[in-house]
C-alpha cells in the first residue's frame, strides 16, 4: 500500500493538492494547524504551521513546512527566488523574528522541506551542510514522497480504521480504474465500510462520532483521491475519476447528515471542504481533456460506431457538462451571499467557460438533440437550467426546437425514439435504433414530452408547445404523459442513491391542456403546492451546499424536480440571466 500511496502522492501538484492533504496529515499526527495555505499572500517561507507536543520527544514545537513539488536537485534548491535555501532563510530571518504568536515563542522550532519527490545526491552534501550550520537555530527535515507515503499509512491508513478489507478493495479498484466499464463497486463497498453505511445509506452498527468520524471522511476523500488520480494516466478513463469523487462527495454529504449538529458542523468545515475542492480541481482536469473535442464538428462519430452509441455519449456529456457549470453558478451565489466580489467572479469566470464548451457541444454534435433514453430529460433539464443560469435563453430555444422536431419525428415514425426503459439491450432489440421499429413497450410512458412542453411555456414559446399538444393528440396519443415530484423524505435518499425509485409521487397521466397560458397556470399552481416546499427544505441549500443537490440528479439518475424549473417562468423574459434564489 505504501507504494500506491507513494505514486499517488507524485501525481499531486504543489498548490491546491499536495498542500491540501498534509493539514490532514498533520491532524491525524496531533499537530494542531495554525496557518494553513493561502494563495497571493506573502509567507515568508512557511507554507504550514501547525503546534503541538512532539509524541517521540514530549517537547511543545512549532512546526513550520515547506511544501515543493517534484524532486529538488540544483535549482530547485538554490537556483532562484523560490528555491528551498531562500525559502528557508526567509523563514530564519523574517517569519521567526517577527510572525510568531507569544504562544510559541518557547517552542521548538522544527521546519520540515515536504515534496512529492525526493532529495537529490547532487545537493545531498549541501543539504547536510546546512542543516548542521542550522541546527542551534531549528531542526530541519526533509520529508519525500516514500516518507510522507509512511505517515499516510500509519496515521490516516491504520489498522484500526483502513482494514485489510478496505486495502483489498482499494488494490482492485486502482488496478480496474481504467477500464470504462468498471462499476467502481469495490471503491464503493470500501466506502460504506468506511463510512457505516448499509445498502440502504442507513447508520450500521455502533457508528463513528467525534475525531473517529472526521478521519473516516477523510479516509474516503483520500481514497477517490487516488482513484481519481490513477484515471487521469494515458490509459485512464477521466468519466471514472469525476465519478468517483462525485459518489464520495454525496455519501459524505449523506453520512454528515446522519450526525449530531456537533459532528455536522466540524465535518463541513473539514472534510467536506476538503473534497468540495478535490470535485473542482478534478473538474477542471475533466473538462480540459474534453474541451478540444467539443469544437470539432461531429467528434462524437470518431468514438462511435453507429447513432446509438452517438446519442450515449453526447448525452452523458451533457449531464456532465451541465452539473459542473451549475456547480460553478451555485458557488458563484453562494460565495456572493458572503460579499467576497473576488471569489463570486472566479466562480462566474470559470461556469462561462463550462457553458461555452456545452454550446459547442450542442452545435457540433448532431446526437446532441436525438436522445434514445427517456431518462435523458434530465440531462436536458439539466443543461437548460444552466443554460439560462449563464444568459444563453437564445441558445436554449433553439437546442429545444431541435430537440422536439426529432422526438416528434422518431415517435411518428416508431424509430430512433426515446425508449421507457433504461435497457440497452431493448435500445437494441425493441428501440428501432438498429433496424425496425419501436415496439408500443418502449413508447408506453413518456418524462421527455412532459419536459419539452414544460420548457416550451417557460421559454415563452407558446407556438410549440401548442404543436406539441396537437400531435400527442393526433399523432401519439397511447404515450402516457408523466414526471415525477418529490415529497419530503427526498433528503433521506437523494445523496445514497436514486430518489426516485424510494421517495415521491408520478403525476401521470398529464392531460396537456390546449394553450400555454393554462399549462402555465397549472405549473404555478404546482410551485405554489407542497411539492413546491419540498426543496426549501434542502439540507444542502440551508449550508450554502446546493450545487450538491444537482449532482446527486445526475450522479443517480433522479429527476430534476419539476418545481425547480416550472419556478423559472417568471424569469426568462429576454436573453437575461436567470436569478436563482
């Protein structure tokens, strides 16, 4: 295991990664951290701090890390401003004289040069030479990636919590990580082990509480960590990493929810934190190797080989796509509510870029409005939904259009239509994707039609929705119309698992009346019912968490709840961005 550690720890990068797991590390090892990393402020050398009474010599010391990435040779140790021997000097003549808290002025001093790599023999003899002619002053150490792989193991990878059967798991599921195929339940058994979960995401056994609890989270976030990491290698599949880290966000989430409010409130200030940043930066990394393919036309053709594994792809796509821009757009709001201007513009920054990547998506990609699953709505309310989030109300229509000129197309003619079940197998055999036509079972009940007319009246396109009334009517009228709505014990399952399938009530059949203005009446009186309350009482919306709940939508394939988009009605007048509150 030390080995899986140590390679992981060689593919983390020094800001936002590396120096992000050590203060768990250092938790873990009784040291209390006072100064954490921060970007764009001067730190004098000292990266991490942290006090605490050393547990070999029983000695109170300041411990001061200098966090580097990669190996240091030459020049990463004297060969320019940001070198280790300038770091450390800094630390000796600035920060020592003039940064440390009366607290610590006794302490010991220890600084410690932590890196993923290791320590070259090119500066072995200058190294030793200074921590020698320093040694009166402070205690200096270099700590490599084999040696902080060695901590891991023994604090946060213990025996008493990383059992031989979480090593096990955790072995299979780095070795599988690149296949596409693999179901990730190894890493996902591991976690609910981990976590004190049953099948049902209920509490087994005596659960954890306290400090025991918070380095369970963290022993997940580690573990997707690694995982994640390992997909990024050249024969890696990314989709496997970002869903990995997704399924350890939301059962985070869903075992914090288990806890007492003491536990809650520590666990989101710690390892939720912790692992919200891990999704971003994977998101980043995600996003940057499909970003080139979604301005070529037509790219999904080179890993497809007939329409249906096309309309697969682009779909998955765009649910992805779509949940991370919205994730970017809920923390825009979210860091907003807080008047931190910078922050809330990075967010809204990076959620433009998403979206512009979806657009190109949507218009080079002709499968991107043939969808072959019925379930696929929700990557389209999805997509919608961030669409109008981020001003694109133009682009919206006209992907919506094309949309419902296919659906309508394919259910006249029984082929390509969007089945009723989530069989690939009847995708095949009773589809009409390969030949023949769609038999009535795949055409029985339909979330998509009732998405398009319920888009069609938000968007203002009353002419549509009026000709989709008229050809469910003439054209299709054995389709049984229906969504979903949930009711209050969503919270229960919507971060463990599919909501859909425990929680909530079929509105079906839907009787499309024969104008907009009266569905319209019928979509506010459903915000304004208690299905409308349902989200208020969000867990994740009251800790200023709500991009949570829109990937655990797509993570699990549970259904947008209407009320969210119906309450869009009112604000899509124009090409303004849509007010989320």
């Amino acid at each position: 295991m030390k080995l899986v550690i140590a390679e992981y720890l060689r593919s983390l990068k020094e800001r936002d990664e590396l120096d992000r797991l050590l203060p768990d590390l250092l938790v873990e090892m009784n040291y209390v951290p006072v100064a954490r990393p921060q970007t764009g402020n001067t730190q004098y050398g000292v990266d991490i701090a942290a006090r605490s009474k050393n547990s070999e010599t029983e000695i109170d010391e300041l411990l001061l890390l200098v966090v580097k990435q990669g190996d240091i040779g030459r020049t990463e140790w004297n060969g320019n401003k940001n070198a280790v021997y300038q770091s450390i000097n800094d630390i000796f003549h600035v920060y020592l004289r003039s940064h440390l808290e009366p607290q610590d002025q006794d302490r010991s001093i220890r600084i410690v040069v932590a890196t993923n790599g290791e320590l070259k023999q090119t500066v072995q003899a200058s190294w030793s030479g200074f921590v020698n002619d320093n040694e009166p002053k402070a205690k200096i150490e270099f700590w490599g990636a084999d040696f902080i792989a060695t901590l891991i193991e023994k604090h946060l990878l213990d025996e008493h919590i990383f059992l031989d059967d979480d090593r096990h798991d955790l072995r299979r599921a780095l070795a599988l990580s690149g296949d596409s195929e693999y179901d990730r339940k190894d890493l996902h058994r591991m976690f609910m082990r981990v976590l004190d979960l049953n099948d049902k995401g209920q509490l087994a056994g005596k659960p954890k509480t306290g400090k025991a609890l918070l380095k369970a989270l963290r022993i997940v976030n580690l573990s997707a960590q690694m995982f994640a990491h390992w997909t990024l290698r050249d024969d890696g599949d990314t989709r496997q990493g970002l869903f990995a880290v997704e399924r350890a966000m939301l059962w985070t989430w869903h075992r914090i929810c288990l806890a007492d409010e003491k536990d809650k409130q520590s666990a989101i200030a710690g390892p939720l934190r912790q692992i919200w940043w891990i999704y971003y930066r994977f998101t980043v990394q995600y996003h940057a190797r499909i970003q080139p393919y979604c301005f070529v036309e037509n790219s999904i053709i080179r890993y497809a080989s007939n329409g249906l594994e096309s309309s697969l792809i682009a779909f998955e796509q765009i649910g992805i796509l779509a949940s991370i821009a919205l994730f970017q757009i809920f923390s825009a709001i979210s860091e907003g509510s807080k008047k931190t201007d910078e922050k809330n513009t990075f967010w809204e920054e990076n959620a433009n870029i998403v979206i512009q990547t979806l657009e190109s998506w949507l218009q080079n990609n002709g499968a991107s409005s043939s969808p072959c699953l019925d379930r696929q709505s929700q990557d389209i309310n999805l997509a919608l939904i961030a669409l109008l989030g981020l001003s694109r109300t133009e682009i919206a229509k006209e992907w919506l259009k094309k949309l419902l000129h296919n659906v309508d197309y394919a259910l006249k003619a029984k082929k390509f239509v969007p089945i009723a079940t989530d069989s690939l197998d009847d995708l095949v055999e009773e589809g009409g994707w390969l030949g023949g036509q769609a038999t009535e079972r795949m055409t029985e009940t339909s979330w998509m039609l009732a998405t398009f007319a319920g888009w069609s009246v938000i968007l203002g396109m009353d002419e549509m929705y009026e000709v989709l009334v008229q050809n469910v009517r003439d054209q299709y009228p054995g389709v049984c119309i229906q969504l979903w709505h949930p009711e209050k014990d969503l919270y229960q399952h919507l971060y463990f698992q599919s909501a859909h399938s425990e929680s909530g009530v079929a509105e079906a059949p839907i009787q499309l009346p024969a104008t907009a203005g009266e569905y319209r009446q019928q979509m506010q009186m459903i915000c304004e019912s208690e299905f409308g309350k349902v989200l208020l009482e969000s867990p994740a919306a009251q800790s200023g968490l709500v991009a949570l709940d829109f990937i655990a939508y797509r993570h699990f394939s549970t259904p947008v709840p209407p009320v969210f988009w119906y309450s869009l009605i009112n604000n899509t007048a124009g090409d303004k961005q849509v007010e989320f509150s």
